[in-house]
C-alpha cells in the first residue's frame, strides 16, 4: 500500500512538471502575441497619422491657392483704381479673377465646414486655434462683394483695398503657419512653404504700391509716404528671400533655381532701382505690373511644386506603411499556427518521454553548476559548495564547510527579511530572490539567490540546496540602461522624455506652494550651419560645450534638458511668488544665457560662433497639461527667431512688453549716468513762524531725459534700486549738497539728502561722505540726512553705528515720512536725531480730528526729544493756518514752492 502512494506522488510530479514546461513554452507564446498585438497596433497608428498628414497636405493647397487669388486680385483691384484706360478688357480679367476667387474661397469653405473625422483629429492636434483665424477668414470674406463693387465704381482708396485684402491674407498665412509648424519635422522644413506665401504676399503689395504709384497723378505728400512705403517693401522682400536661400532644404533651393528664373527677378531689380533713381514713368506701370505678375506666378509654382513633393513622400509612406501592415498581420498569423502545432509536438514529447523527464528532475540538483551552490543540513550547517561558490564569495570549502550562512551577511537586511524567507522555505519548500552578501574581503555585492527544500518520501526536509549567481554587473548595466533611457547619450543632460516627468512633477509642487517657475526653451542659431560646413564631430563638441555653459548659467537646482539635435530647454525654479518678480528673474537668466552661448567657441584649432532664441513660458497658470507649456515656449522661442534671433521673447505678450520696457530702462540710465543726466533740484524748507523765510531745502533727483523731459523718481527709481545704483545717487547727492554750499554758503538751516540704510551700513560710503565734506570745505553741520522710519528700523543696529560716527563730526539726521511707520519712543530715544518729518498724508487730512490728535501727540514727543518737526505735503492755506495752530514751525510743500533748478534756488535764498 506504502508503495502504490509513492508511485502516486511520483505520477502526480511528473505531471507537475509537464505543465511547467507547457506554462514555460507558453509564456514566451503569449509575450510575442502581445508584442505582435502591440506592433501591429503601433503601424495602424503611424497609418492613420499618415491620413492625418495627407490631409492636412490638401488643406494647405487650398489655403495657398486661396491666399495666390487673394493676392492676384488685390493687385489687380488696385491697378483698376488707378488707370484710365483700357477699362472693358482690364474691367472683364478683374471679373474672372473674382470668379477664380471664389472657386478658391468655397475650396477653403468646404475644409472649414468638414465635420469629418480628420478634420476632427486636426483641429485637435492643432488645440482648436484654428477655428479662430477660419472665422475671421469667413466673417472678412462676407464684405468682399461690397469691397468689388467699391473697387468697379472706384468709391475705394488704394489703401483701404490694400488693407483689406491683405487682412483675409494675413489670417490665411496665421493659419498656414500654424497647420505647417505642427507637422514640419514629419517630412522636411515645411515651413519653406510659408516663408514662400510670405514671399508672395510682400511681392503682391510691392506689385500693388509701385503700379498704384506709377499711376497716381497725385504728387503730393501722401505720395511720397507711398514711396517711402515702396522702399520698405523692397528691403523687406530681399530680407525674405535671402531668409528662404539661407534657411530652405537643399532639395527646395534646388527647386527654386530651377523653377524661379534669373532673368525676371534681375528684371525687377532694374525696375526697383529705376524707380528709387526716378526714372520710372506711367508707361511703365503696365510692363511692372506683368513682371512683378510673372514673379509671383513661379512663386506659385514652385510652392505647389514643394507641396506636391511633399504628397508624393507623405503618400509613399502610406502605401508603405499598408504594405507592412498587411505583412505583419500574415506573417504573424503564420507564426501563431506554427507555435500551436510545436506546442503539440511538446505535449506528445511530454507524454512519450516521461522517463528522460525524470532524469531531467535529477540533473536539475547536479552539483556540477556553472552557479555557485551550497547544500546544508537541515540547521543550515554547509555540507558542501562548488568551485563558483568559492570564486564568488573568496572562501576556500575548507573555510566554509561547517560554518553558518550567516556568515554571509552583509547587514543591508533587517531581522525582518531573514525571518519571512525562512517561513516561505518552511510552508512552501522553496524562495527565491535578490539579496546582498557579503565576500570574505568585506566587500558587499548583489546576489540572485534560490534556496530549495530537499524532502524525503515522508515529506522531511533532509537538506538545503542554495543556488546564487553575483549579479554586480548586471545591476550596473540596469543602472546604466535606466541613465541612458532618461538621458542624452552626448551631453548627459536629460532628454525629452525625463524632461516631460519632471515638469509635471514641478508643476504639481509650484501649484501647491503658490511660487513661479518658469520654462525656457533654447534653439540654437546658425548650429545647422557648422554641422553642415564642419561636420558632426564638431557639432557635437560645441553641444558638449553648450550644456556646459548652460550649467554655468543657472542655479544647481535648476533643471537642464536636451530634447533634440539643437534644442534643449531650462526649468526655473521657484522664481517668485508674483508673476512679474518671476518674470524679471527670467529674463536676467535668459540674458545670462544668451551672453554666454554668445562667445566664441574654440573646436579643434576653428574658432567658431552661435546665438541662441530663447521662448519664455511662466507657470503655473490656466495652462491644462504641460505639453501647452512645451508648446507655448516653442512658439515664443520662433517668435523670438522671426524677431532677429539670438533673443528671447515670453509668451506673455503682456510680460514680455514690460520685460522689453525695462530693459529699455535699463540701458537709458547707463547712458544716463555717462551723459549726466540726472540731477537734484532742490525744494525750500520754510520757516513758518512770523514772517516766512526759507530755511534750508531738500535734494530731490530729477532725470533730464532727453526724449521724454523732465522725469520724477517715480518713474525711474525702483529700476535703479534693481540695478543697485542708489548708491551713487546717494553719493551723487552728497556731493551736489556740498558743493551748493560751498558756492551759495553758508546757508540758515540744511541741505538735506534722502539716504537709504543701505548706504550707511556701507563703509565705503561712510568714507566717501567725510572725504567730500573736507574737501569741499563746508560745515557738515549744514548737511542734513533724510531717511525712511522702516528702512531704519529694519537696519537699527548698524544704523546706529555708523549713524554716531557721522555724528561726531557734525552731520544731521531726520526721520522721513514719519508716521508712516512703526517706530517706538526707545528707537527715538536710542538715535541721535535732529527732526522728525511728518508724513504728507498727515497735512492732507489735517482736517480730521483724529489727525489733528496724533499730529499733536507727535508734536508733543518731539519736544520732549527736543526734536524739530517738518510738515510736508502743505498746499493749501487752510492746511497752513492749521499746522500753525499746533505749534509746528516748520514745513515744505507746493503752498511755498516745488522743487527747482540748484540756481532757482540760490537766487531764492538771496532775495
């Protein structure tokens, strides 16, 4: 009986073990089905992005030849408006230039209107700004047969026809570019297309001005604005044409040699400069008109030429993709019926072989393996390892035999670990998994470990088998494998794909504690060139290069990424907690960055140079995921390129405006300072008591601006704060102070300075304060400083300091706009004061009895200090009467006088 359930065991194991193979082969089975599953998903997604693009291809012919008829009859409704003769045959190709527009214009309709699923999916690729620029098309398109009829009955200017065609114009190319810039890196720069309707449309007005102009029997002003304006267009159209040749594909410019001829465009040329020169007449209008005419048409041609390309490789790559598709779906059909016929084969092996199974099982426990093995008594006591232990390990089976594997342990485990994988080799007769150990030179390595029970018939376990396999170099590889998925393999950096991870993850974290970051994206200028001239090792050098300038200009918490060839992108973090605090901070990074990018690079024995347009996004903000940031960024970083390149412009307009009028500021006041522009007027200081005398006044700056005039603090001062020149104005102050007394001296009273608490912590300012006096010659009891009661508040302790030591020597002190702030009777006390001056605010509401009490209660304490008190603000006679009444004898205001040239003032102190 005993024997019959040990054959049952045995039957019950084999079978056991057949379906293990069976599971095994099927695993594999399963994963190419799945991957197989996930392929030829993959190709019907690339195929239905290639629709996608075969349709957007269309739409953009429809747009071109919309855009080309608006252009011909813009040029042609203007040439109506002028001439004079003639009219019965221009007036019938005018009328079958409508007709063509309009077959164009309900071409665009119909694409607009389509309610189609691709028409859906590009909408939405496209974020639905589209759908603007198509209204507007539209809305504008309802008022060209008004427009016509003006133009037939000649009840239009040339400039209202111009403008107005130009408005549908602008809107198409606006739509245009938006459609190309979303699918341009699919199959070549397309937006050589849109550079080319740009061309087109500068061509057209050109057209349009200079046959208006031959024209125009009007030699009036207006008409030379009109010349002016030629001339523009002229500049202008060379700019576009020298951008397409330097930026174009090779293919496009091959395109274009052979499809624009020379003779037309050298044509044009002789006809601008005989125009420029003035040697154009009327009878020449016509000729212009046919060859300006003749140029555009190959334009046309040749963006219907690029556009076609375009068709042929988009749809190439469509029947390619199909082909494969097909392909895939038969050859792994196939692939499934094989594997279903060798799964049979493999049961009818399983069932034919059981005996060479078993030997199987008993080879699974040779000793002779190529990874290391330990067998141990049931207490763990080794009994026995192989040659691999001992080269993993570094103990000798002399040293290891009878000795614990706790040995082994490398400490990185807790008491825990050790506990949950005896209880598995316990309940289930076998664990298996990655630990760390330990060799016999102390050092730690990663194992692969499978321990299994060893039971006899009654189901004792008798012995332990531990196989184990040092899995260093594979962790390092995992390591490695895990950088180089997350990482640009050239520069180190991060690519796009940890990039997109850590701008949500920072988006989340800026949004939870309310700060500013913001997203740079870089695009490097005239880097196509240097690949192309100098090759790529070169290339690769300089970007090695540029990441590390980059590094150089940022903060080490800042995030630096490469996310293509010539395109890397910066995070800043935590910039701010307002918008325009981030926004500044932005901008200096950008010009840190555009500065240092902006340096020659020396490669290989070339020196070569780059710029860099950079496009700023804050965040966070409405934006709904961060591929909008991404987005916003890149459109602000070509913004910055159509702009002259080698800058940066926000994608705030808003922001980006005020950015660009302080940096304006910015550079005015440095030539300020050099052409002295600043300068203090000075405002009396009266006497208030019995007949009013001015007694002294108050340095207050002024910018003699030489566009925008006279300019107040307001104006120009928290720039210069930003700068960190306040300091020099200080000194600047001073030093005018002394030198009016020292002309006009002495004076009764003071010449008072407005000096923050930044300055007189400052030694060297200190220092240049007592050399001025000296040198100058004047009483320094005759130099008053104002300063702020926060500011000194805030600074009390080295205030205080260098405050005495200026003492010494005779200086005077008073506290500005008290009142205002939040200091005590002891901080008054503690200062070595002179006046307190009452805020403004205080004057303008003397009228209130509760001002009228706080007024007099710090009138009370100054006399108690023995303080001078000022009013100022005072510019009313009713205000006067009413300080006076408190006892105050001193005040500045308009009432009196406002601030005034130095001279003004000395001439006012003389009468």
């Amino acid at each position: 009986m005993c024997s019959r359930k040990i054959q049952g065991v045995k039957r019950v194991q084999k079978k056991s073990f057949g379906f293990q193979i069976i599971l095994i082969f099927l695993i594999p089975v399963l994963v190419m089905l799945y991957f197989a599953y996930y392929f030829i998903s993959a190709k019907y997604q690339t195929l239905k992005k290639s629709e996608l693009y075969i349709y957007a291809s269309k739409n953009v012919q429809s747009l071109s030849r919309f855009i080309h008829n608006i252009q011909l009859e813009r040029g042609m409704s203007a040439g109506y408006l002028v001439l004079d003769k003639d009219e019965g045959t221009f007036k019938r190709k005018l009328l079958k230039q409508y007709e063509k527009t309009d077959a164009s214009y309900k071409d665009f309709e119909r694409f607009v209107n389509d309610k189609s699923e691709m028409k859906q999916n590009l909408n939405s690729l496209l974020q639905y700004k589209n759908i603007k620029y198509e209204r507007s098309v539209i809305r504008l398109y309802y008022d060209v047969p008004k427009v016509r009829n003006t133009v037939l009955l000649r009840k239009i200017s040339f400039e209202d026809e111009v403008t107005f065609y130009s408005k549908i114009n602008r809107n198409l190319l606006n739509l245009m570019y938006l459609v190309l810039s979303n699918f341009e890196r699919a199959y070549g720069n397309l937006m050589d297309i849109y550079k080319l309707e740009e061309l087109k449309e500068i061509e057209g007005l050109e057209r349009a001005y200079v046959y208006n102009y031959l024209l125009s029997k009007n030699k009036d002003f207006e008409n030379e604005e009109l010349f002016e304006k030629i001339r523009e267009l002229f500049v202008e159209e060379k700019k576009f044409v020298n951008e397409f040749l330097s930026d174009a594909s090779l293919e496009n410019i091959v395109l274009y040699n052979k499809i624009v001829r020379s003779e037309i465009r050298h044509k044009m040329e002789d006809y601008e400069l005989r125009l420029v020169q003035g040697r154009l007449t009327s009878k020449d209008a016509l000729k212009w008109f046919e060859i300006s005419t003749e140029r555009i048409d190959e334009l046309e041609r040749l963006s219907i030429k690029i556009l076609q390309d375009y068709d042929y490789k988009i749809y190439t790559f469509y029947e390619m993709q199909k082909k494969e598709l097909y392909w895939t779906i038969l050859v792994w059909g196939m692939a499934i019926l094989s594997l279903m016929f060798l799964l049979y084969i493999l049961v009818k092996l399983l069932r034919s072989h059981t005996r060479m199974l078993e030997e199987l099982r008993i080879a699974s426990y040779t000793f002779d393996s190529q990874e290391a093995v330990t067998i141990t008594d049931p207490n763990g006591k080794i009994l026995k390892v192989n040659k691999a232990f001992s080269d993993i390990t570094g103990y000798s089976r002399e040293e290891a035999l009878g000795k614990d594997p706790s040995i082994f342990k490398s400490g990185r485990h807790s008491p825990e670990f050790y506990r949950n994988m005896w209880s598995a080799l316990q309940k289930e007769g076998k664990w298996c998994g990655e630990i760390y150990n330990k060799r016999k030179n102390g050092e730690i390595y990663p194992e692969r470990l499978s321990i299994t029970a060893i039971k006899d018939e009654k189901g004792i376990t008798t012995h332990y088998i531990a196989q184990f396999m040092d899995i260093s170099e594979l962790k390092e590889a995992e390591e490695n494998a895990k950088f180089q998925a997350s990482h640009d393999f050239l520069t180190k950096l991060p690519n796009r794909k940890s990039m997109t991870e850590r701008l949500k993850e920072e988006y989340i974290r800026a949004q939870r504690h309310g700060y500013f970051d913001a997203f740079l994206f870089l695009d490097l200028d005239g880097f196509k060139k240097i690949n192309d001239n100098y090759g790529h090792h070169i290339g690769d050098k300089i970007l090695v290069e540029v990441a590390k300038r980059l590094k150089e200009s940022v903060r080490s918490d800042d995030y630096i990424a490469r996310i293509s060839g010539d395109e890397f992108c910066v995070m800043l973090l935590e910039l701010g907690k307002s918008e325009s605090e981030a926004a500044h901070i932005a901008k200096k990074v950008a010009e840190k960055i555009i500065e240092a990018i902006s340096k020659v690079f020396v490669v290989e024995g070339y020196k070569l140079y780059l710029g860099v347009s950079i496009g700023i996004k804050l965040f966070p903000d409405d934006t709904k995921d961060v591929f909008e940031i991404i987005n916003a960024a890149d459109a602000a970083m070509y913004k910055a390129k159509e702009s002259g390149k080698n800058r940066y412009v926000f994608f705030n307009d808003e922001i980006d405006e005020e950015i660009r009028r302080l940096s304006i500021l910015e550079h005015e006041i440095k030539e300020a300072f050099l052409e002295h522009e600043f300068v203090f007027y000075i405002q009396p200081k009266v006497k208030i008591e019995g007949e009013t005398e001015v007694v002294g006044g108050e340095m207050l700056l002024r910018w003699q601006h030489p566009k925008r005039g006279l300019l107040y603090p307001g104006d120009f001062l928290k720039v210069l704060k930003e700068m960190g020149k306040l300091k020099e104005i200080s000194m600047m102050g001073v030093e005018q102070a002394c030198r009016f007394l020292k002309r006009h001296g002495p004076i009764e009273g003071t010449i008072s300075v407005n000096v923050s608490t930044y300055e007189l912590v400052s030694d060297e300012f200190i220092d240049f304060v007592v050399k001025t006096i000296l040198e100058c010659g004047v009483e320094p009891s005759q130099i008053e400083f104002e300063i702020l009661e926060n500011e000194l508040i805030e600074e009390f302790e080295l205030v205080q300091n260098n405050l005495a030591k200026l003492k010494t020597i005779g200086l005077k002190f008073s506290i500005d706009d008290f009142g205002t702030g939040y200091s005590s009777i002891g901080y008054l006390r503690r200062l070595s004061l002179d006046t307190l001056k009452i805020d403004r605010y205080f004057a303008q509401d003397i009228d209130n009895e509760t001002t009228r009490e706080l007024v007099g209660m710090i009138v009370g304490i100054a006399k108690t200090l023995r303080l001078d008190i000022v009013v100022e603000g005072i510019e009313t006679k009713e205000q006067l009467q009413s300080i006076k009444q408190l006892g105050i004898i001193y005040a500045q205001g308009f009432y009196f006088a406002k601030a005034m040239p130095q001279e003004e003032f000395a001439k006012l102190l003389k009468s």
